[in-house]
C-alpha cells in the first residue's frame, strides 16, 4: 500500500469515526433518573434520551434489568408505575 492510500485510509477512518461520536452526543437531550418498585425491591437508574419520553423509558429498562429475571418480570417490572421521576 502507498503512503498516499495510508493516509487517505486513515483520515476516512477518522472522519467516520468523529461523525459517530458527534452523532451520538447530538441525539442525547434529555436525562431522567427514576426509581422504579417491584416484588418489594426498589431501584433507582438513569436512562438518557432524545425526548423525556425516551428518557424515562431509558431508566425504567436499565432499573428493571437488575430487579426482574425472566420474560414475565421484565414485563410486570416494565409496566409498573415509577416512584419517582427527575429529568433535566
């Protein structure tokens, strides 16, 4: 490979990788932290998101990850109604 080609195959590489990277700072707009309760346990995580909407769902996926263990709980756990909500 020429040293030409080198260079051109490196700066595409990054700037690929600094359009991803901007990409994904650009897409995060708003941060909820939310304490969900379920079978007794309660957990608090935070999830970001393009809208609040997206936030909270965020959250609520990422706290129910460490309380339910298979398809049902995750399920009831996804549905419960979260205990507290904070978003920026």
């Amino acid at each position: 490979m020429t040293k030409g080609r080198l260079l051109a195959l490196v700066a595409a590489i990054g700037l690929l990788l600094g359009v991803l990277i901007y990409g994904s700072f650009s897409l995060v707009q708003t941060q909820c932290e939310l304490c969900v309760e379920h079978n007794g346990t309660r957990t608090c995580r935070t999830g970001s998101g393009v809208d609040e909407e997206g936030a909270k769902q965020a959250a609520q996926r990422a706290a129910c990850a460490v309380m339910a263990f298979g398809m049902s709980e995750s399920i009831s756990c996804g549905n419960a109604i979260p205990t507290n909500v904070q978003c920026t």
